[in-house]
C-alpha cells in the first residue's frame, strides 16, 4: 500500500506523537477519570493505524507476518493472569482478588492492581486491534502483487 | 417510555435488513445496528434521573450516581462488536475473492 | 432528558432505513457511523463519558475497516427486478417484526419508569466499590474488581476473534 500526499503525512507527524501520548495518559488514569484498559488501548492502536494509513505499509516495516504484535498481545493478557493468579497466593485466596493496598481515593497510586489490570489489558486491546488491521493489510498487498 | 419503544423500534429495523437483503455488507451493517440498539438499551436502563457520571470525587462524597453495572458489561460489549465486525469483514472480502460477488442468493447458486 | 434522547433516536432509525436501503454500499456504510456517533451522543446525555469515549474511537476504526473492505471488493448493490421470492421474504419479515415488536410493548409494561434507576446492586456498588477497591472511578472498579471474570473473558473473545482473522485472511501456509 501507497502513502498519501505531503500534506497529510506532514498533518500526521505533527498529530500521531500526541494521539498516542494521549492513549497513555487515558490508560493510566483510568482509574480516576473516564477510561481506562479499553478506551485507551484504542487510542494507542488508533494512533498506530493513522500512522500506516498516511505513510504506507513500508513504514511499520511489515515483513509479510504479524508475529510481533500477536506475541505482545499473548504475552500481555499472559501477565493479566498472572496478576489474577497471584490474588490466590498472596491475598485472601481468591481469583482475581485485590492483593496491594487500596491506599487513598483519588491518588494516581491508589486502587491495588486496578492500574496494573489497566495497563495489561490496555496494551493488550492495542495489540489485537492492530493485528486485525495489519493482516488485511498484508493482505491486501498479497492479491495485489 | 418512549424511548425503549423507539430503541425497541430501532432493533427491529436491523432485524428487517438481515432477513431482507441479499448483500452480505448490508447484513453486516444491519447486525451493528442491532448492536448498537442493545448498548442503548442498557444505557437507557442504568439511568437515574437527576444522577452525575459514575466517578466518585473523594472531597464530596456521597450524593446521587448513575447505575455503574450496565456501564461495565457494554464497555466490554463495545469491544468485542470490534473484533467480531472486523472479522466477519476478513469472511466477506474472502468470499468476494473467490466468487467475485457479495449476493447471498448467487453464492449459493454457483456452489464452488 | 427523555425528549432530547428521543429525537436523537429518530434520526438514527431514520439514518438505519437509509443504509439498509442504500443504493451505494459506501454510502451505506458512512451512514452505519453516523449511527454510531449519534449513539455517541446518547451516551454522553446519559451520563456516560467512558462509553462516550470508547464508541467514539471504536466507531472510527470500525468505519475505517469497514471502508477499506468496500472499496477493495465492489460499492455495487446487486439491482434486479424485486421478485416473487423477494415479496414473500418482505412480506414475512414484517409479520415477524409486529409480532416482536407486539410482545416487546407488552414486556415493557414491566419495565421501571425511565430515569428511575431500581437497581437492587446499584447501591451495593456504589457504595462498596469506593471504599473496598480504592478507585474513583465506578465502572473500573466494577469491571477489574467485583466483574473480573466478565473481563477474562472479553479478552478471551478478543484473542480469539484475532486468531480467526489470521487464520482467514492467510494465503499461503507457513513454510
């Protein structure tokens, strides 16, 4: 696939950098403001897809597989279970339950694992969503060539 | 009250286009149309008259909060549509590769 | 509350009738989102800035995907004559849906009054998710916390609607 023209990819430098910085800031504030693991992980994946759309398929250097984000997202709801796992070992012996201190409303370091639970599915959500877009992709340039 | 009829309504008019229509990407956009009439639904469900956004200020606490559970299964819900609309879309363009049209009726009748 | 939602709602069943009846599929599809974002709006009126936040950036990769898709195979609706075959299909579908629609009005009779809210574990929730998680925010609470199971296995679907994708669009086998 093609890029498209100058000025788009000049309107995308300057927008990509802060659509993802602001997927960060949603996934780690989850827990205070509106958001969180979902919302965020599609904003990071949306700043990615922007990013392939405007500069072509060269740019995300795809070597015809899309083995590095299927093996962020396995990896990454891997972790998720295990912080869920833990909640057996370190709490009060239940799945899932909430094992660090609950520390004070309203704080960005507060609510146990919720942050971490965030952060995991978050990246995880990013991870899927750009491999559903990058295999039509390669997809695409396969029939075409 | 009326507004679960006109979301009953709005259900209904996406259960028409999938019995109805022949084109594959019609019933698609009818079966996210259906979807989006159930996310409403649950919405319309947890509301409370006169409640502010589920999202307690620590300084203030108490007074009145719309209904959170509703809120958390169609934040999932939302999601997964995602994946199951992007999927049935790598089906069609699979399918319009292989008998190069998007007719319900003619992909049975060439039967390849 | 109850009027504004319902005039959003009517331009969104009449937004659905024009893209199931659309003559172009592109123009069937963009209508799709217009749908989605005025339900966008419906959220925020609804006192839901996290599904606002969520529908809005799904809806657009959504139509992206979808578009991509139409344009790669044909924008054409298959047209000919409306048949025997297709009266009876139209004239089915509409029985059906006056039945439904039918049993939905009487069900609804059961329903609470719009805006009341009579939730038994609302309170519970609301009340416990502050104090016993930590997190301000209720939705997150309720989702990571009292709701985990729900979430394992939204990631479950996600993983393998991504693994159908790879294995549908893949050409050739792995060396």
């Amino acid at each position: 696939m093609k890029g498209m023209t100058l000025i788009v990819k000049k309107t995308t430098q300057l927008i990509a950098g802060l659509v993802f910085l602001y997927g960060i800031y949603v996934v780690l504030h989850g827990h205070l403001t509106p958001g969180g693991g979902f919302a965020g992980g599609v904003i990071i994946a949306g700043s990615f897809i922007l990013l392939t759309l405007a500069y072509g398929s060269d740019f995300m250097k795809l070597t015809r597989e899309e083995t590095g984000t299927t093996i962020t997202e396995n990896l990454a709801i891997l972790t998720a279970l295990l912080i869920a796992l833990a909640g057996l070992i370190f709490g009060a012996g239940i799945f899932f339950s909430n094992w660090l201190p609950a520390g004070k409303a309203g704080e960005l370091i507060s609510a146990g694992v919720i942050p971490l639970y965030n952060i995991f599915i978050g990246i995880e959500v990013a991870a899927s969503i750009l491999t559903i877009f990058l295999a039509l992709i390669i997809f695409k340039e396969e029939i075409t060539k | 009250m009326t507004v679960y009829l006109l979301c009953f309504i709005l259900f209904l008019v996406g259960l028409y286009g999938i019995i109805t229509r022949r084109n594959l990407v019609k019933i698609v956009i009818s079966l996210s149309i259906m979807e989006f009439s159930v996310f409403l639904f649950l919405a319309l469900i947890g509301y409370v008259e006169g409640g502010s956004a589920p999202i307690i200020d620590p300084a203030t606490p108490g007074g009145i909060y719309v209904d959170p559970l509703p809120q958390a299964m169609v934040l999932t819900a939302i999601v997964i549509g995602l994946a199951t609309t992007a999927m049935l879309m790598s089906v069609i363009i699979r399918i319009y590769r292989k008998y190069k049209t998007l007719d319900v009726r003619e992909i049975k009748n060439l039967r390849g | 509350m109850e009027a504004a939602i319902s005039v959003i709602l009517v331009f969104m069943i009449i937004g659905a009738i024009f893209a199931i009846h659309a003559k172009d599929l592109l123009s069937a599809v963009i209508t799709c989102g217009i749908i989605g974002y005025g339900l966008v709006i419906c959220f925020l009126l609804l006192r839901a800035p996290d599904l606002a936040i969520v529908q809005i950036v799904v809806e657009t990769i959504t139509l992206v995907i979808m578009v991509a898709v139409v344009l790669d195979s044909t924008r054409r609706e298959p047209f000919s004559k409306p048949d025997l075959r297709e009266y009876v299909n139209i004239s089915t579908a509409v029985v059906i849906i006056a039945v439904i629609f039918f049993f939905l009005k009487m069900a609804s009779g059961s329903l609470d009054e719009f805006g009341k809210g009579s939730l038994r574990m609302a309170e519970h929730y609301i009340e416990g998710a502050s104090s016993k998680t930590g997190s301000a925010n209720l939705v997150t609470g309720v989702i990571f916390d009292f709701r985990g199971y729900d979430t394992l296995g939204e990631a479950t679907v996600l993983v393998t609607a991504v693994l159908g994708v790879i294995t549908i669009l893949r050409l050739k086998g792995k060396k």
